[in-house]
C-alpha cells in the first residue's frame, strides 16, 4: 500500500499593499457593477418614458379626430334649436305649427352628444408610477394642465346634461314621443310634415313656454360647452406638437 504525502508549501505573509490591491479592485468591480446597472436602468425608464408619451400622443390623435365630428354634431343640434326657437309660440294651436315643433325638437335634439377624452395611457401612468418617469418639468406640467383642462371639461358637462333633461322633461309633457317612428316615417314617405298624425297631449299655454324656456337654456349651455370644446381641440393640437418636439424630433 502506497502512502502519497503532499508537499506543504510554505505561505508568505501578504504585504498590505496587497490587501489594498485586492480591496481596490473589488472596489471597482463594484462600483463599475453600480454604475453599469445605474445606466441599464435610466436607459429602461427613457424607453418606457418615451413609450408613455407616444402613447399619450395617440390618444390624443383619437380625441381630435372624435372633437371635430362632435362640434360639428353639436353645431347641427344648436341650428336646430334655433329653428325650434323661431316658431311662433302663440300660434301654438295651429297643427302645422305643433308639427315642426315636434318635428325640430326631435331630429335635432332628443341626441345628447358628449366629448369622452381617450385616458388610457393616463390612467396607465397613474397605476404604475409613472409619472415619476417623466423628467421633464415641463412635460410634467403640462400633462396636469391637459388633466385638468379634461375635467374643466366635464364639469361643463353636468350643466349640459341636466338642461338638456330639464327640456326633454319638457317635450314630453307636451308631445307624444311613441308617435316619432310614424311622424317620421310619413314624412319620408311624403316630403312634408305629416297633418293626420296628431302629436300633441297637451294644449297647456304655459307648459309650451317652458319648453321654449328650457330649450333657450339648453342652447345656451350647450354653446357654452361647444365653445370648450373647440378652445380644448386647438390646445390639444398645440400640445401634441409640444410633445413630439420634446421626445421625438
């Protein structure tokens, strides 16, 4: 049987500047592995920054596009009731005159069409944090400008909705709405406002004066609102230029 020895070879003692050596170089591993994971990580939260603001840019493309049809539809809507407003009220007896009452107050404002702000890429921001991302002051403020301007928004909103309720409690009052798809339906037919479809529930002076009332009112606030709108569209329009200058230019 063979016994094998292993040579002991003798250890020196280090010398400190050896241990300083080493701990200089673990040192910068270190800090080298710090800075490296620093960069990696700003240059994530650029990626994602950016990612947010282009998509904050395409939902503010979307709002545009649904702000010009909708100003549009409610321009339609308020020459409707300016219509409505031009019929003599005091000649409410007469059956052609209860006819294109009924006959503006339906086509052109029984629709209630309200603006619904793309909030996506927001509400994305606000449940991940990321408006910490956003490092730009600038772009920081703006954005709680462009939210804030969206609730101004809908503040307005509620004026509209509860005038526009208040008329068509109105309109009903006064007209029977189960008889629309007939009127309508003879009107097509016939190109004219049909004069054997009686309409009318009520012969009450004073409840046609409230829906004249109500109707101005409605109108009134839904200019008001329209005229919103149309400021909030050229501002979207300026802040979308804003945005693209500052990340994508």
């Amino acid at each position: 049987m063979e016994v094998h020895y292993h040579p002991d070879f003798p250890h020196g003692k280090k010398k400190l500047k050896e241990y300083l050596l080493e701990f200089l170089l673990i040192f910068l591993a270190v800090t080298l592995g710090f800075f490296a994971e620093t960069i990696r990580e700003n240059i994530s939260d650029r990626q994602r920054e950016k990612d947010y603001i282009g998509g904050l840019i395409n939902n503010i493309q979307n709002d545009t596009s649904d702000l010009n049809s909708l100003i549009s539809r409610n321009d339609l809507e308020l020459r409707g009731i300016d219509s409505l407003m031009k019929i003599s009220k005091e000649k409410f007896t007469n059956t052609s005159v209860q006819d294109s009452i009924f006959f503006y107050t339906v086509h052109y404002t029984l629709n209630l069409y309200l603006f619904q702000f793309n909030d996506l890429t927001l509400v994305q921001l606000r449940n991940a944090g990321g408006y910490s991302l956003i490092k730009t002051s600038k772009v920081a403020d703006s954005i709680a400008l462009y939210e804030s301007r969206n609730t101004a928004i809908k503040l307005q909103e509620k004026f509209v909705i509860d005038y526009y309720e208040q008329a068509t409690a109105s309109f009903r009052q006064i007209f029977d709405g189960t008889l629309t798809k007939n009127f309508f339906h003879s009107y097509e037919t016939k190109n004219k406002l049909p004069d054997d479809i009686h309409v009318l529930i009520s012969k009450e002076k004073e409840r046609m004066y409230s829906l004249y009332n109500n109707y101005w009112t409605f109108a009134i606030s839904l200019n008001g609102y329209n005229n919103m709108l149309r400021e909030h569209l050229e501002y979207l329009k300026e802040f979308m230029g804003f945005l693209r200058r500052n990340y994508f230019d």
